[in-house]
C-alpha cells in the first residue's frame, strides 16, 4: 500500500505551456532567444535550453515582476511562482563567434 501511494504522488503534471519560443540571431551576430511560457498552477520550474549566454532575464509580462533565473552551463532555470505570461529571455554574444570562424 505504501508503495502505491508513493508513485502517485510522483504522477504530478506539468502546469504550463510554451506559447511561443522565438530565436534571432541580430545584425551584430548576436544571437536573442525569447520564450513565452504561460504559467498555469505555480510553482512550477522552468528549464531553458541556452547557449553560452551573456545576460539574461525572466518577468511576467503582466506586472513586469522579474523572477531569478541560474544557469546551470546548459539551461536556464526559474521557478514561476504566480500564474500568467512568463517572458524568458536571453543574449549570446558568444555565437557571433562562431558564425565567423
């Protein structure tokens, strides 16, 4: 019985959806990765793929409030904490390099 209980407890689905994932690569080489995440039932951890990013931020688009954001080497996380339009979005100086090389 025990066992039973512990695996539903880990049947748990995500709360969220990617209403849009829009990457640019500027004039400059730049490369600017946005992504809209609608947050349907916080907390909820949002796990961004990323390349070598330079600067980056994560806010909800209806009150402007940023939320932190790690970069683990590979992805961008942030845990969305309130319902709503989640905009995560993030500069890569380092892929001008190597469209150039």
């Amino acid at each position: 019985m025990i066992i039973i209980m512990a695996l539903i407890s880990f049947n748990i689905s995500k709360s969220f959806t990617y209403v849009e994932n829009n990457i640019y690569v500027d004039n400059a080489g730049d490369l600017i990765s946005v992504s809209i995440v609608n947050i349907t039932s916080p907390p909820e951890v949002i796990v961004i793929p990323a390349y070598q990013p330079s600067a980056y931020i994560a806010y909800y688009v209806n009150n402007y409030q940023t939320m932190p954001v790690d970069f683990n080497g590979t992805d961008l996380i942030v845990l969305a904490n309130e319902t709503g339009l989640l905009n995560v979005t993030y500069l890569s100086l380092a892929y001008r390099k190597t469209l150039y090389q």
